[in-house]
C-alpha cells in the first residue's frame, strides 16, 4: 500500500499473535469484547462507509415521522445520489441516550470524500450539511478467510480521504479462530467504535501498542511495510452473543444487547493506514491498483514458545504430528526470546528459534537453528466480562468433574491430583478455560477431550502463578497460552496441541506433539 518514504504495490495482512514487536505498557484488549470506548458524538455516524452500510445523522432540526431526502456528493468527481429516509427515535451509541436519527443506506459512490446534505420535504435548502472532509466512502470490504493460507487479490483498489488517510474495509465474519490483521495507524469498526490503535499515544508515541505491531518490507523499494492487528480470541466473543448469552443483541437495534449494553461489531473493521507517497500525502479518491495480500495463520505458531526461556532436558521432546494422516512429523517447533537450554537426551525435532543456544549430553535439534534478530512481544490475557464462573476447580484421588461445551468459564484455580479425572465434553463446541490462578495436573490425574481437535480446548492463564502439567496418560489434547507464567510440562504423559508460557521447561520423559493444523500448512 503505503509507506513512509517511498509508493509501495504490496500491502500485507498477516494473522499472527506471537510475532509482536515490542512490549508497552497499557493492556491490550485485542479487538476483543464489548467494552470499547463508546465513540464521540458526531453530526453523521459512520464517517467511514462503504455501499448499503447504515449511515445515521444527526441534528437538532430532526423531529420524528418527517421524511426527507439524503443526497451524497462525491468529493473528486462530483457525482451525486439521493436516497429517502424518515426521521426516527433510537438510542445514540456515543451517550445512550434517545435521539431523533436519520438511518439511510450509503448508495454505490465513487470512491474517496463525500459531502452529505440532508433536506426536509420539498424545500430546498437542507437542514443538515456535512464537509467531504468528516465522511469518506470505501470499497466493500475484504472477506478475510477463514482458513489459515495466504490470498492474493491483484488489483485492488482503497479509498483515501480528504486528508490523505487510505482506507480498506475488511470483513471477518467467516473467521472463529484468533487471528490477527496489521495497521500503521489503527482499526475502528463499522459504527465507529475505535477498536485498537497501532502506537499508544499516537501520533507522536513510538512504542507499538502490545497487539499491534509493524514488519519492515523486504524490498522498500517496492513493498510497503507489513501491518499487522491482533484479534483475540474469538469463542467467547460469540457464545456471549448467543441466545440467552449475556450479550445477545437486541434484535430492533443491533447496537445494543438485550441487558441495555452496546454491541461492537467485530465483523466489519475500518483498517486506516497513514503515510505518504513520494514525500507527499496520497490524493483523495481512489489508489491506483495494488496487489492486496491477505496472509492469516494461528496464535499457536509454533509447539513450545517461551517468553524469557526454554529448557528441554533428561529424554523429554517435541515432535508434530498430522491430524488428517495420523503420522508423526519432525515439526515441533520451539522458539524464545532468550536462551534455549538442551541436555541429556533431549530432542527438538523440529526448527528452533532463541537468544542463545546450549547443549549437553546427547541432546540435539533436528531442524534449523535460527538466532534471533529481535525480541517478540505477547499479547496480555485479559479475562472477558459476564463469564461463567466456575470458581476453583480442585480435584484430588477417584474425583470426577465434567465440562460440557460449548463455553468459555472464568476458573480462580485448576487443581488436580490423585486419580482423579476431567471430562471435557466440547463434541458441541469448543470449552475455553480463562484461569486467574495456578494449574497443576499432578500424578495420575488424567483429562479426557471428547473432541481432540487442539483448537477445541483452550486454556488462557491470566496472571503470574504457575502451570504445572505433570499428568498421567491420556495427557492433555489443546493448547495453553500462559505468557506470564512459568509452564512445567514433565512426567511421561504425551501433551498434544501447542504450549506457550514466560519461563517454559519440558523435561522427564514428557512429549510435545505440536499439532500440524494449527500452523495452517
């Protein structure tokens, strides 16, 4: 798309979680929840549109039951389209409260600044007229796949605004998994909610918002730089707006719930990029054509990560396996951002990527070993609202407790010792576990997964207290993502899916099967 310096024909949307840049200090929501920041009061509502979106306005002239007319003019080509509406009562996102709307819906316009004017009846001069410069039409949005790959759409064209801003609608409703999508400037939604910001203070902040991060492009001569945006994960997000969910949405307005909460659309993001071509801002309307890369993979990209550090030791490894074939693989990736630590007859049978590397005993790694260039940052788990709460989960000798899916629960501690046995029944759909304690599966307790589809059972440790998986066969079929934790995988249990912890050591005779599915290859 665009860069600073230079034009660029390539603009690249990657979905990776763990290939952050760098670390800041405001939480990250992710793109994730209901809790946004409601947006400002405004005379028209989205400013950011494409065809057949709702487009409300606003103005103190409004009284409920007039009719009048809406006629967009475009801002470089001066083509206009008019379209009907009737002035009605509806609660207004920014504050909440009842107000007279007009709700027409964006006709097909050229793309880039508009200016809207709305008149009463048959008189001529309009009660409401908006500049070209708060209002810009976009292309339909980009239909994100829901499988992980890469997508080439050639020739694509985005939309720029009246102040050089370019835009691109993006629509995500095909995807359930976390993923995440890359901005220079920021994402908001569909109704205007601003939904992630790439710099914490921007425009004059240099520190990446954790969540939000930038790759250099290969060629700069050619490409623009990689942008990239978290969006977190994704089955809690639509159980709560499920019927009878907390979050169900009001059916008469789909910007509320049904417990008077506003909804936020995740589906349909705005993606604005900021930047210049050739020394000079990009000139409202269309872009020139560009290829558009759409490129998505999971948060699990690799089999066992550490934040600070990775130890393998006594006979312990990873390996990968292929769910569709049933055959083991040498794909059971390790990386950290600092020191991998290997000894006695350890074995990484995969690509390892750290700080540093060391060896003992007959320890080895059988695919590449990479340095790394620079540190990754994660993203911080942040424990959604309105979730069931299972409270601590303790279970000690001959103990049985079962989970039925789908859902997403709030757990204060996962404990289980003895003899004792989970039952995950996610045959319905995925179980989420959001712990804000320690857990630890000790001597012969043992959990069962109906569905052993490693995506279908997560467990996300909010926190600093321990993960200590040290269980008996079957194992444990899903993944865990404990950045701020140190994670103990040992014993001689054999652990499917894909583990990421702060400080993360696999030793005993314990094995990692990182689940090919999950990297999307």
């Amino acid at each position: 798309m665009y860069r600073a310096t230079t034009s660029a024909r390539t603009l690249a949307l990657l979905g990776a979680l763990l290939s952050l840049s760098a670390a800041a200090p405001e939480p990250a929501r992710g793109g994730c929840g209901c809790d946004k920041p409601p947006p400002p009061p405004a005379q028209v509502r989205p400013g950011i549109a494409y065809a057949g979106t709702p487009v409300t306005l606003f103005s103190p002239a409004f009284v409920v039951g007039d009719a009048y007319t809406v006629t967009f003019t475009s801002g470089t080509t001066g083509q206009t389209m008019s379209v009907s509406g009737t002035i009605v009562s509806r609660r207004d996102v920014a504050d909440g409260q009842y107000k007279p709307q007009l709700v027409v819906p964006l006709p097909s316009m050229p793309l880039g600044p508009a200016s809207i004017s709305a008149t009463r009846g048959n008189r001529n001069k309009p009660d409401v007229a908006i500049d070209d410069s708060v209002f810009t039409v976009v292309p339909a949005p980009v239909a994100l796949p829901s499988q992980y790959g890469a997508w080439h759409y050639p020739n694509f064209q985005a939309a720029v605004a009246r102040d050089g801003v370019v835009y691109i609608a993006l629509d995500a409703t095909a995807i359930h998994l976390p993923m995440v999508f890359e901005a220079r400037a920021g994402f908001r939604n569909i109704q205007g909610f601003l939904m992630q910001l790439l710099m914490g203070g921007a425009p004059d902040a240099t520190q990446p918002v954790p969540g939000m991060f930038v790759f250099p492009a290969a060629n700069p001569a050619t490409d623009s730089d990689a942008l990239h945006y978290s969006r977190h994960e994704f089955t809690t997000y639509f159980l709560q707006h499920m019927e009878r969910q907390p979050h169900a949405v009001d059916a008469t307005d789909g910007n509320w719930h049904l417990d008077g909460s506003r909804h936020v659309d995740h589906n349909h993001l705005i993606l604005a990029i900021m930047g210049s071509v050739n020394g000079a801002p990009p000139a409202p309307g269309a872009t020139p054509p560009f290829d558009l890369v759409l490129s998505t993979y999971s948060l699990f990209y690799q089999g066992l990560v550490g934040n600070a550090s990775v130890s393998v030791g006594h006979s312990s490894q990873t390996d990968s396996y292929d769910p569709i074939t049933g055959k083991s693989g040498a794909h059971g990736d390790v990386f950290t951002n600092g020191p991998l630590t290997l000894s006695g007859s350890a074995a990484i049978k995969g690509d390892a990527t750290a700080a540093s590397f060391s060896f003992s005993g007959s320890s080895r790694i059988t695919g590449q070993q990479t340095l790394l260039a620079a540190p990754m940052s994660f993203m911080q788990i942040l424990v959604p609202a309105g979730l069931p709460d299972l409270g601590a989960i303790a279970l000690s000798s001959g103990q049985t407790m079962t989970i039925n899916g789908p859902g997403s629960f709030r757990v204060s501690a996962l404990t289980m010792s003895g003899k004792s046995k989970l039952y995950i029944d996610n045959s319905g759909g995925p179980v989420t576990f959001y712990v804000t304690g320690g857990v630890s599966l000790a001597g012969t307790a043992k959990v069962y997964i109906a569905d052993p589809d490693p995506e279908h059972f997560a467990i996300y440790v909010a926190g600093t207290a321990p993960v200590d998986l040290e269980c008996g066969t079957p194992g444990l079929y899903g993944v865990v993502y404990a950045p701020t934790s140190s994670v103990l995988i040992g014993g001689s249990a054999q652990f499917s899916g894909a583990f990421v912890g702060q400080a993360v050591s696999l030793d005993g005779s314990a094995t990692v099967h990182y689940d090919q599915a999950l990297r999307g290859q």
